[in-house]
C-alpha cells in the first residue's frame, strides 16, 4: 500500500493517508488518542529560536508519543533529535510508511538505521502489539 496525501485524509484532518491509517487502527482497538493536540505541544529550541512540535498521536494514559512519518526529511530528522536532546524523558516513537527507506538517494543509512543509530523505536505501517500493550497499560520499555 503506497502512503500519500489523500484528499479524504485532508478532510478528516490528517496531513497523510499514513496518520489516517494509524488513527484507523487505534480507533478500531478502541484506544483513546488525542491527534496533533494543542496543550500536548513541546516547544524546543533550534539554536536562537524556539518553534513548537504538535505530536501527532500522544495518549491521555501513556507518555509514549508516535510521529508517524512518509518521508522523513532532514529537517524533521534535526527536529527530533535536538527534542530528543531538550527533553531526554520524552518517548518518542516513529511509524514509517517503510523504515527501509534510504534518508537520500546518496546515503546507505535507512530511516530505521537512523532510529537505531539514535535511539528511538520504530516501526512500519502501524502500531505494534506491544506497543499498544504499553499504551493501555500506561507503561513504556526501555
């Protein structure tokens, strides 16, 4: 299944057909989520400025935060790692379209080689089972 932006996505509010998916999947488990909420923004410095971060799916009962991502641009990949850096406690976790993605068509590095090389967890597609056990259990895994 290829993941663009999709103008029932649009409509929905999602910015991906890959953040609809997602919503999907926890709508269809029953798990309350909170899409790209407001009061759920981390601010974080880029050196001299500070911009905001709307997570995409964070949980009312669960620190754990997906990003899910299509394309992971080297802005967003800078992103997350000076929030990464900023707020060390945050449990950051992506959902890739394909994780076996090269970052750039000159890098042999995947999007889950950088995950792993920086240490964030990752996925493809959807939400792992685990993943979601934590997430109702309100419980996270180092």
């Amino acid at each position: 299944m290829k993941y663009t932006f999709s103008q029932h996505a649009r409509r929905l509010g999602f910015r991906s057909g890959l953040e609809e998916t997602v919503a999907n999947q926890l709508n269809r488990l029953a798990l309350p989520f909170e899409y790209e909420a407001k009061e759920k923004r981390i601010t974080y410095e880029k050196p001299a400025t500070k911009h905001k971060y709307s997570p995409d799916f964070t949980f009312t009962n669960s620190p754990i935060i997906i990003e899910t991502k299509g394309y992971f641009k080297t802005a967003d990949r800078k992103k997350h790692l000076l929030i990464k850096e900023q707020y060390p406690d945050i449990d950051l976790r992506f959902v890739f379209g394909n994780s076996n993605t090269r970052i750039s068509k000159q890098s042999k590095t995947t999007y889950a080689a950088w995950c792993i090389k920086h240490g964030f967890k990752y996925a493809d597609k959807e939400i792992p089972p685990d993943w979601i056990k934590e997430i109702k259990h309100g419980t996270t895994r180092n």
